[in-house]
C-alpha cells in the first residue's frame, strides 16, 4: 500500500489491481487519510462505491475504473473537495447515482463503458462540469436539459445509439470538443452552426446523407471528422415538389407582399402559423416558405477539402440555390437553374 | 550472408542503441526491424516522458532522431482519435503498440476512375507489443484508435525521415500534402500555434 507524490505533487494513494472488494482503511493513518488527494482503485472487485471513501476528506481526483460497480452511495457527498471521478468499464446505469449527485463541484466526470441507457438527470445539475464522457454505453438520446451544464468544454458521446442531437447543445457557450462518432444520427440540427467555440467535432460512423449548410459558418473548427457517413456524393437531379396547401399559399402571400395585419384581426391559430415563416435561401428571391419547401443538395468546397451535399430549402423549384460555391464545381452546373418543374420526384436522401 | 542476430532488448534506451547499430549500414531488412521492435516488451515508465496526450487529435513525439537515418517518434491517442488515409512519402515505416489497440484499415492507391470511393484492401486490430510494417508499395493506411474507453500509445519508426506525407479523402481519391509537425521533441513540448489540417 504504498503512495507517492504524483506528478504535480499531489499525494496519491494507489490501492489498483489488489483483488479488493472492500476497503479496510484500519492500516491507513489518519493524517494519510487526510493528505491523499488521488485515490486509485482500478482493476478490483467492488461492487458497490465503499463507504468508508469519505474518510478521504480532501480527496480531490477518484478513479475506481474496471471494477464491477452497480451503485454508486451517497457518501460520495460527502468528497466535497472532489473535482475528478473517473468509473470506466463498470456496470453502472441511470439508476445507480444517489439522488443529489448533482450537487457535487465535479469538474470531470468519466463514465465510459457502463450500461447507461438514458443520459442520467443526476448530471444535469452539475454546474461546474467541464468534462463529460459517456462513451461506449447504450444511450439512444441527448436531453435538452444538457444546455444546463453551462461549463461544459468537452463532451464525448461516441459509442452509443444515439439517433438526433437536440438543438439545445448549441446553447452550451463553452463547449470546443464534441464527439458523436460511431452513433445513428441522421441529421444535424443547424444551431449547431451557431457554436463558435466548437473546434473539434467527430461525427464519423453515423448516418448522415448531407449537412445542413448553415455548417458552412464553422470556419474556426479545426478537426472535422465525417467519413463512415453514407454522405450523398452524386447530385441527384429528380426531386419531387408536394404542391403547397392553400394555407401555405395565403400566407406565404401575406407575408411576401407584407400585407399589414393585427392579432385582433385573425384567428390565434392563424397568427402562430404566420409567424413560423422562414425565409428561402436565396437572396434574390424574396419569398417565404412555411412547410412546403424543395430540398435541394449543393455540393460545396469546405475547408478547401471536401465536396459535402449540403441541404438547402427553396421555396420553390425555380429558386436556385444561393450558396457560394466553387464555380469550377461539376456539381454546379448539373443543379443552377436545371430542373424542370415537371420532373419533380423526391430527393433521395438515402 | 548475414546471420540476423537474435537481440532482445530490455529497455527502450537498449532497443534504441540497437537500432543505431542496425541503421548505421546502408539496407534495411525490414522483418529484422520488425522483429526487433515487437520483441521489445512494453514498459510505460520508459515512455511516459514522451507519451503526452491532447483532447482534441492524436499526437506524435519525437523520441530520437537516429543519426537523421530515421525518426522515432510515440504517437498518443486519445479515445476515438483517428488519421486520414495517407501514405508514407518513399519510406519504411514501422509501427509498434505500446499501449491499447489501434485499427489499421489498409488501402489501394486511388485510381482515375474512383466509383464508389478508393477500395479498402483489409483491415485488422493491433494489439500491445504488435509491430506493424508497411511502406508505399504495400498501399496506404488510416490508423484509428476505435476504443472510447482506452487511449492508445504507439511506437513508430520512419526511415529514411520525412516531414510531408499525402493525405487521401476516402469518397474521392482527392490526395493533399500536408506537412507534418512535432506535438514534443524529447519529452518537451513544442510550444506552436500551427495546426495540421488533416481532417477526414
């Protein structure tokens, strides 16, 4: 049981690959109790978090990966000094946290390799959270709440089941790592654009046929990873056009002649669908579009690197796409302005 | 003919010193190398000067500089961290595990007419202490460090050294140089702000 200064001098306690599945702190001093700052319990046999980890008052950094972990006590509330927990490789799940773990000034949290099927609410109150991974469970979606862990710099997801990215995760304003690698996410959501802090974003292995072209306004991301993706690589001229409802053409004709109209003068219903205009794409046009839109993939240069289907809404099939492209692009000349109204058929988006 | 002598080196300070001696002549034989290098057994506190980790991309530190007959350089991984496809500019190159696993994905050099992307030939998991070999007549590869629990440590060598190498978008063959850069030299690290574009 011996300890030693670890690299910033910090004293750690290093009880790995013991056989242990409890912890006997009798031959432990009191004084050492109270210096160890990193405790290492990593290859035993704990099947619970032992209690008597409390008497580590100032423990600072706690690693108990690769044990056989179903539950976490709550005398982990009392390491209030702790800033680091790393469980890797345990069997842990969204029912194995006590009830205010929320309340602890965890900075990094390294969960990996568990069995959690649902990102646990536990975490969402984790205000000073930096760090998060959950990698390599069985999680199937991201909650919205997560714009609540407004500290959080790196998030790794890689490894789970999940299918979409919640708009939210843009609200994160710190977040520069983002890993969502080997997932079965088919689109993503384009607030993600708006996320300047984001430098580095794997998506490889996941299921997306195109990118939203608001992705285009990343310019300060670094690292970018999208192979494994079944990205649309040939523009695929035939679209189909569901022509748009009446609804859709009075109040996209409201809206484009800027007819003046009041609350008091339509229905609640009316002035709520009125407001969900979006606006087409290209700056020519002067349209708008409520659910009747052309999808239309334009194959565009990014960082100088890539040729990536990027999906535009167009108001209608005469609307071209707006996007600044490379015009030596082949792509190019197949999409501006060639597709005839009545070859309409639905873009495959595979 | 040369006898290949059965060496096994204890430390990496011992397998460093052999390599000297074996690239002080002007052939490589590559299983001798090879062998060589696997045979070496992993031993962290030997590497961990040089084994400096960033969350974003995988690193690569210099280790020696071999007389500038070749480099030797540990690349740290993070979980999930992967290359790009690229290729080896001429030279040998020799890849061993120190620590975790690597996937190693090989692949056919593009060809002009490129449907369906550039042909993957073979892909396999390597494992602690495995040495890997390939160079430009073999094809090209991308490394990945596919665990999202472990980071991986890897021991390569290059020779005769480069610092550019081409790199290959899997959907297109399109190949760019990219130049490569140090993360540290001999355990210190290289305090730049250049970035290595290499995203794939």
């Amino acid at each position: 049981m011996d300890g030693y200064e670890g690299l910033e001098g910090e004293k750690v306690l290093n009880l790995s690959r013991l056989n242990l599945d409890n912890l006997d702190l009798e031959h432990v001093g009191e004084e050492r109790k109270r210096d160890t700052q990193q405790l290492l319990l990593v290859y035993n046999r704990f099947i619970m978090l032992p209690g008597s980890i409390c008497h580590f008052s100032n423990l600072v950094f706690l690693d108990i990966s690769c044990n056989r972990l179903a539950f976490i006590c709550e005398d982990i509330l009392r390491l209030s000094k702790l800033k680091t927990l790393v469980a890797k490789n345990n069997r842990l799940d969204e029912f194995s946290l006590p009830k205010d773990f929320g309340t602890m000034s965890l900075e990094v949290v390294n969960f990996s390799g568990n069995r959690f099927e649902e990102f646990p609410s536990e975490f969402l109150n984790l205000q000073r959270l930096q760090s998060l991974s959950l990698g390599g469970n069985r999680l199937k979606t991201i909650p919205a709440e997560i714009e609540h862990l407004t500290s959080l710099e790196l998030l790794y997801l890689g490894g789970n089941s999940i299918t979409s990215i919640p708009p939210e995760l843009a609200n994160l304003p710190y977040l520069s790592y983002l890993v969502l690698c080997d997932n079965r996410i088919q689109s993503i959501p384009p607030q993600l654009a708006q996320m300047r802090s984001l430098r580095s974003l794997s998506l490889h292995n996941n299921l997306l046929t195109y990118l939203p072209r608001e992705i285009l306004s990343l310019f300060q991301l670094q690292e970018l990873s999208l192979r494994g993706n079944p990205l649309v690589v040939r523009f695929v001229k035939d679209m189909t056009y569901d022509p748009p409802s009446l609804l859709e053409l009075a109040g996209r004709t409201v809206k484009s002649r800027n007819l003046p109209y009041k609350p008091e003068d339509l229905p609640g219903n009316l002035v709520r669908y009125l407001d969900l205009a979006s606006k087409c794409p290209n700056p020519k046009c002067g349209g708008v579009y409520f659910d009747s839109c052309v999808r239309h993939i334009k194959f565009v240069d990014f960082c100088g690197k890539y040729r990536l289907p990027l999906m535009h809404y167009l108001c209608s099939p005469e609307c071209s796409s707006p996007c600044s492209s490379n015009p030596q692009s082949d792509a190019d000349s197949e999409d501006e302005n060639s597709v005839p109204a009545h070859r309409m058929q639905k873009v495959l988006l595979g | 003919m040369e006898q290949t002598k059965v060496v096994k080196p204890e430390t990496l300070n011992d397998l460093i010193k052999v390599l000297h001696q074996i690239f002080s002549s002007d052939t490589v034989n590559v299983e001798e190398v090879q062998n060589l290098m696997e045979s070496y057994e992993s031993k962290p506190q030997e590497w961990k000067a040089y084994a400096k980790f960033d969350k974003f991309r995988y690193t690569r530190n210099l280790v020696d500089e071999g007389n500038g007959k070749f480099n030797l350089i540990i690349l740290c991984w993070g979980e999930g961290h992967g290359s790009s496809i690229h290729d080896h500019t001429d030279s040998h190159c020799f890849m061993k595990l120190l620590q975790g696993q690597l996937k190693e994905t090989l692949f056919e050099w593009p060809d002009n007419k490129m449907n369906g992307g550039m042909t993957k030939k073979s892909e396999r998991i390597l494992h602690e202490n495995q040495c890997a070999y390939i160079n430009d007549s073999i094809g090209l590869h991308r490394v990945e460090n596919v665990s999202h629990t472990e980071p991986a440590v890897s021991l390569h060598l290059y020779s005769p050294q480069f610092d550019h190498c081409n790199t290959f978008d899997q959907s297109t063959g399109h190949r760019n140089t990219v130049k490569m850069t140090f993360w540290s030299k001999y355990g210190e690290k290289i305090q730049e702000t250049t970035v290595s574009k290499e995203n794939n």
